[in-house]
C-alpha cells in the first residue's frame, strides 16, 4: 500500500499514498485533491486495505461504461445537496464564513471538473 493508488476521496488513479508523521503514524496523501487523512493507528488502514481495490474497480467500470459513471456522478451529486442542505439549515452556516463551499460532484472517469 505504500506505492500510489486510486484516492478514497477523489477517486484519482495513482494519486493517493500512505505517509508516516513525525511520531509514525500514517496518514493518506492525495497529489490529485490534496487530502490528507491521519490515522490514529495503524488499525486504521484496515478499511484502507480492503476499499482501494473496490474503489479501483469503481473507477474501471466508470471509465469503460457511461452508464456506471452516470450513476456514479448521481450518487456523488446526491451527497453533496444532502450535505449542502444540512449546512443551510446549520446555525453556524449563517455565523460562519461563506467562503466555504462543497466539492464540485466527479467528471467523467472519477477526476474533479
């Protein structure tokens, strides 16, 4: 796992890794979104371990059936206004800064547009 693979975020191909901090815990780094997600302990990349081949195979079938992709972007889409809605109706969304902005929903083959 500590060679590039597909992001858990952005679904990049070959972007994401596992970093280590200063104390040695990891941590996963996307060159393509530029998340960085620390882990508590190495326990953590369980679920790393199992989903980066499911989100491989996501990725591949996007890219080889539009019809996946649609679905894929719907489902994308569908969480973001979910969350959009959830930070209108938050009190501190009318105290906060409005610089704030949810993520633009996947491209065509699993890249931001």
């Amino acid at each position: 796992m500590t060679s590039e693979r597909v992001c858990l975020f952005c679904l990049a191909p070959d972007a994401m890794s596992v970093k280590f901090d200063r104390r040695g815990k990891p941590f996963l780094r996307c060159f393509a979104c530029g998340v960085r997600a620390f882990m508590p302990s190495f326990q953590s990349l369980n679920g790393v371990a199992i989903l980066t081949p499911y989100a491989e195979s996501v990725v591949e079938q996007m890219a080889q059936n539009r019809a996946v992709a649609d679905e894929k972007r719907r489902l994308v889409a569908a969480l973001v206004d979910g969350i959009r809605a959830k930070l209108v109706r938050s009190p501190a969304a009318s105290a906060g800064s409005s610089s704030q902005q949810a993520p633009a929903p996947l491209a065509h083959g699993g890249t931001r547009a």
